[in-house]
C-alpha cells in the first residue's frame, strides 16, 4: 500500500464505509464547514458510494478514508474541485473527535500531498479554513500551505458570522514533504 505511515493509511471507499459516512456527514457540529443544511439519507450515501469508484478525472472529486495501524476507520480526506488542466485542486478533511491529535491528521495530509503531487501531477493545491479552526490552520501551516486571504464574515454559525482563512500550497520542482 502506498499511501502509508506506521501510525496511518489512506483507502478507497467501500461499501461497510456507510454507516461511517452516515456518523460523519450527519455530524451537525462540522456543517458549518463544508456548507451543509441537511441530514444525508443512507440512500444517498448508497448512491455515492456506488460512484465512488469512478475516476478522479470524471468526477472531478477523490474521498480516501483515513485508517489507524489497526484499521479503524477515523476520518476521511478529499480533493474537491479537481481541475486536470491548471493543475489544482481543494483539499478538505475531517478526522473523528476521538483521534485528534495524534498526527493521523497530518499523516493523511502528507499521504494526499504526495499522491497530488507525484501521481496526479497538480501544480498546486488549496483550503478554506475557519478563522478559530487553529488546529486546522496550523495542520495546513506546518504542511507547507500559506495563507494567501481572508474572507470576511464568510460562513454564518450558531454563534455568529466567522471568517474564513483561505491557504494554498504550490508544487515546486518536485518539492518533499
């Protein structure tokens, strides 16, 4: 397998993934994040776990899951907004609330790195982070991502209206992890 650590993996979606998918995506407390509203039903998530096998340059989106040394299912990790032709895609990711931090979040990142630089062969990649999301913001930080904006009042949550910190990560001649 190589998208590998010694504590961590990255794998494709599978069927059994269903009922993790179900937890995470009807987890009210990340909504505001990825600009959810609604419950997902199982059906849906049947479906899209039908299509999940499909290829990154059809679909335009990858969902990996991320799994511990002893293959618990713990997060998931995505690109989003894969564009082949400029070479970039979003990255997104959400590890469950009993495995942070432990590093599986930043070994997963550095998994998807690699893979989207030496695999798809992107010239860059990018995130929206929450301005009070500091775990996340210095997830992106110590992997090599740089902030490069702000939105102002982007997101509106339960507790008011919060920016959003926008960071990318530019592939440089082969640059390691």
């Amino acid at each position: 397998m190589f998208l590998k650590t010694d504590q961590t993996y990255l794998r494709a979606l599978e069927p059994t993934d269903l009922d993790f998918l179900y937890s995470l995506e009807n987890d009210t407390t990340v909504w505001h994040v990825g600009n959810t509203l609604t419950p997902y039903s199982k059906f849906v998530l049947e479906q899209y776990l039908e299509n999940a096998a499909l290829d990154i340059y059809t679909v335009k989106q990858l969902r990996l899951i991320i799994c511990n040394a002893e293959a618990q299912t713990i997060g998931a990790i995505d690109l989003y907004d894969f564009d082949p032709l400029h070479r970039r895609a979003g990255i997104g990711i959400v590890v469950t609330e009993e495995h942070r931090g432990n590093g599986h979040a930043a070994d997963a990142l550095k998994l998807l790195l690699n893979y989207c630089r030496d695999t798809l062969r992107l010239h860059q990649v990018y995130c929206s982070v929450t301005a009070t999301n500091l775990p996340s913001i210095n997830l992106f930080t110590k992997t090599g991502f740089e902030q490069v904006g702000i939105r102002k009042e982007w997101f509106l949550t339960p507790d008011g209206w919060e920016n959003v910190v926008e960071m990318q990560r530019i592939f440089h001649n082969n640059q390691g992890m």
